[in-house]
C-alpha cells in the first residue's frame, strides 16, 4: 500500500465510529412552494450543440476534465454574428465523483481556458489526503462532529468546500443561458442514478435554491466505506400533505406505473418512474388513486456516484427524453435548433500495476477496501467503452424514427468523442511508459508533482487525435492548434463502421 492508500484507509478507521447518530441534511420547501426551473439552453442551428461528461477519478478526474474543457475554449469559428469559441457551445455537463469537481468550478467560474489552468493548478497544490487525515486523526474533529451528530463526510464536504473557495448553493445552477449542470450521486438504497436538479429535490419537497452547492459536490464524491453517506430527509413523508404546490412531473409519468405493457415497452423507464413514485410519497400528481409506492423512503442515502454509472451518461439520456427539460431533445428537433450534436465523454479510467499480480497472500482488509475502490470501479469504467457506444447507437435509432415521421430538423449530425487513456499510442517504448505512467497515476485527492502536466498533456492529445473531433472541426471550418504529441488518425468513420461496414 502506497503512503496515500494508507492515509486514505486511515482516515476511515479514524472516524468510523464517529457521528452514529446521523443528523439529516434538510432544506424544505414551505407551504404553497415549489422549485422555479429557470434553466434555459443557448440552443441554435448556427452553433453546436456539445455535452460533455466527466467520470469519477479524484484528482486525477477532475484535472483531465479541465485539460480537456481548455482546449475547447482554444477552437474558434465562424457564425453568422461573429466569431464564436467552442467552450461557448457547451450544453449540458454531466459528471460523478471527481469529475464533479470540477464541474462545480466550471459552474462558478466559467470554461475559460485561463479557468481551467487555474483550476489545475489548485488540484496540483491541494493535498486532500493531508487536510482529511489531518482532521480525522484531530480530537477535536470527533468530539465536534459527535456534538453536531455529523459524520465523515462532512469533513469531505468541507474539504472541497476550502478547495472551490465557495459557500454558494444550488441557485447557481438554476439560471438561464448556461449550461445545464448535472452532479450525480447513486442511491444507496435503490441502487438509482440521483441528479441533483429541481425536478428530483421537487420530489423530496426539498428546496434546490437554498441547497449548498457543495452538497451536491460532495454526494457525488462520496464513496463508500471511505465516506459515510449523504442524508437527505424526504420531507414528502414529514408533510403527508404531499407537498401540494410543488411540480407535476412531465408525460405520462402514471401511465408506466398503472399500465401493464409500460413495463415492457421499457422497463428502465418504468423503474425511473416507481423510483421516482416513492420518492413522492406515492403521489406523482398529487390526485387520489396513485398506486402504493414500493417503497417509503423517508431518508435517502447517497454515495458516489461513479459506482452506478462512472460517466454520467445516465442523467444526460434522461435530460434527452424528459419533457420539461431544456434538453428535451424532441423539441430541440422541432425547433430545429440542432445540427451539430456533440458527446465528448472523459473517462479517466486509471490501471495501474497491482503487487498482488504476483502474490498469493491472503487479501487484507486495508487492501481489500482499497481495491474495491479503485480497481473494481475502473474495470466497471472500462466497460463503460461499450455503455457509450451503446448510448450514441440509441441516438441513431432515435434520430432515424424522428427522420421516418418527416421532421426535417433531425438531419442532424453526431460527434461521438471518448476521450481514454487507453487510446493513447504505445509502438515505441517512450510512448509505452508514458502510458503506463498516466494509467498508474492513483484515485486520490492528492497528486504527485508533474502529475497534473502530464494528464492536461494527454488530455490535449487525445482530443486532437480522435477522429470525429477533427470531423467537427473541418465540418466547423474552424481554426485552433492541435497539441504538439496529437497525430490523428487516419481514415477512420466518424461514427464508428458498424458490424456489416467492418467486414
């Protein structure tokens, strides 16, 4: 075990018996009150429309995720009203775990490139080990958490609270013209993906204006065993009046749960749908007949979000096919305000030599915890690859059934762009150790130096090299310079050939 693998296990041990009466973080929604969406999307034909989705990965997440938002802010083009910056076409950021803060930054301080260098270089000189042990190896850290009935992870909360430099809450989130942010957490209990917007805290009565933003921040961070769960108290079973002003979720929300077919028509849809039920109390539009929810969630128990889904994917295909949101993707069509879709998904995925390979000891716990961790979760990573593909085939599909019902907007393109680190080149022995280096550079909150160099580096390349960048790019006419080690491909589909196309 590594220093920081130790001081991380540390830590919990230190302040695993710390809090055991858990207070529940609360923001309730008063009386006759529900929460104003007043999202909004700069949507329009002349510009792209781009998403981008951070995965888990601590440190290491986050600088990768800001090395690759600055080379957005470094492409220009032409539009009809002037010269624009792709950074300025971001649409929707979806994140977990340590992508999420970074996404937090880029909500509060914008997607400059000048941002993003000053964001990297916080995460290079914030030792997040240090300040955790520091605090969970303090007496008087237990004893006040003990006072408060607080856990550990609040001391996680407060740690990145120091590290953004905010006490904002969610209201920052909830503005027009700007994207549309997306901090995910996983629910302990469902085993659901929970976003953090108004239509999801509308389902607890729980007011998203007056949340900590680092709430959010800090659910989606939170992974078990080294972090005790956020608490969230469900105020739809406190105020068994069903929270009456609050919103009526869009569709035909009942219709899945009373149906019989709905479920086969899509189950995944009719699991969001009860999951959502339950959360409500069993009263989706506040009307008499609802079915019993399968479960009262009276609490909710959120960890990090990386071990549902390490790369948000989940939340942006439901911002897609919800309604009311401002990414409702049929009426983007209608409005025919989508021409250039583009999915840029950050996966810093690390895999990093074991010492275990090559022995037959028996696995300690320390080891155990650690692994769970950090390898399961980055092999669970690497099989996001194919939740991605699986992800941009179902876009195809539905811009093909938009196509078929003859509207003219869904003549759009797709980008898809993964950006890995095992995409990198590995033919000569330099470019092999580069590899390895950037893979073994550990899930941690404290970095080494030249670690954060190194990821923005291959960041850089990797979004250069990758074939349906440099399609949109050309397609864009736009102007920006490529990262010196970025030699892209030759040759290659954008998308990817399909089965029959690679024969």
């Amino acid at each position: 075990m590594t220093r920081k693998s130790l001081a991380t296990f540390g830590i919990a041990v230190a302040l695993g018996c710390v809090g055991c009466g858990t207070r529940a973080d609360n923001y309730p929604l008063v009386a006759e009150q529900r929460n104003e969406d007043r999202r909004s999307i700069d949507a329009a034909a002349d510009h792209p429309f781009v998403v981008l989705a951070f995965s888990g990965g601590g440190s290491r997440a986050a600088a990768l995720a800001a090395g690759v938002t600055s080379r957005l802010d470094g492409i220009t083009y032409q539009t009809p009203s002037g010269r624009r910056r792709l950074s300025q076409d971001i649409a929707v950021v979806s994140s977990v775990s340590g992508g999420s803060v970074y996404a937090t930054y880029l909500a509060l301080k914008g997607a400059s490139a000048e941002q993003a260098k000053a964001f990297q270089q916080k995460i290079a000189d914030f030792d997040g080990i240090g300040y955790l042990a520091g605090r969970g190896l303090n007496p008087v850290t237990w004893i006040r958490l003990q006072l408060q009935s607080r856990t550990r992870v609040d001391v996680l909360q407060e740690m990145l609270g120091d590290l953004l430099e905010t006490n904002a809450t969610l209201a920052t989130l909830n503005r027009p013209n700007q994207p549309l942010f997306l901090l995910n957490a996983s629910d302990l209990v469902s085993g659901q993906v929970f976003s953090f917007d108004p239509r999801t805290l509308d389902d607890l009565c729980m007011n998203f204006d007056q949340t900590p933003l680092t709430l959010a921040t800090t659910a989606s961070a939170a992974f078990p065993i080294a972090f005790t769960p956020v608490l969230l108290q469900n105020q739809s079973y406190v105020d068994m009046a069903g929270c009456p002003s609050r919103q009526i979720p869009a569709g035909d929300w009942r219709a899945q749960l009373t149906e019989p077919e709905a479920r086969y028509i899509n189950l995944e849809s009719f699991r969001v749908a009860r999951y959502r039920d339950s959360l409500r109390a069993g009263r989706y539009g506040n009307s008499m007949g609802d079915p019993e929810p399968f479960r009262s969630p009276r609490y909710v128990r959120l960890v990090d979000g990386g071990v549902i889904d390490n790369l948000g994917l989940t939340a942006v295909r439901r911002e897609f096919f919800t309604g009311n949101s401002p990414a409702f993707l049929p009426q983007l069509v209608t409005d025919r305000k989508l021409r250039h879709l583009v999915i840029i998904v950050v996966n810093a995925r690390s895999d990093p030599l074991s010492p275990l390979d090559a022995s037959n000891e028996y696995v300690r716990i320390p080891s155990f915890a650690l692994a769970v961790g950090g390898a399961l979760v980055d092999s669970a990573s690497s099989g996001s690859a194919s939740t991605f593909r699986g992800f941009v085939l179902n876009l195809l599909a539905d811009r093909a059934v938009l196509l078929k019902e003859g509207n003219p907007g869904a003549e759009f393109e797709i980008y898809p762009i993964d950006i890995d680190f095992d995409q990198l080149p590995d033919s000569t022995a330099a470019e092999r150790t580069r590899l390895n280096t950037v893979k073994s550079i550990g899930t941690s909150w404290t970095l080494d130096p030249g670690d954060v160099p190194l990821v923005d580096s291959v960041g850089g390349e990797l979004l250069w090299r990758h074939p349906c960048f440099i399609k949109l790019v050309a397609d864009l006419g736009a102007q920006g310079t490529p990262d010196p080690n970025a030699r892209p491909i030759e040759g290659l589909p954008c998308p990817w050939p399909t089965v029959a196309q690679s024969r």
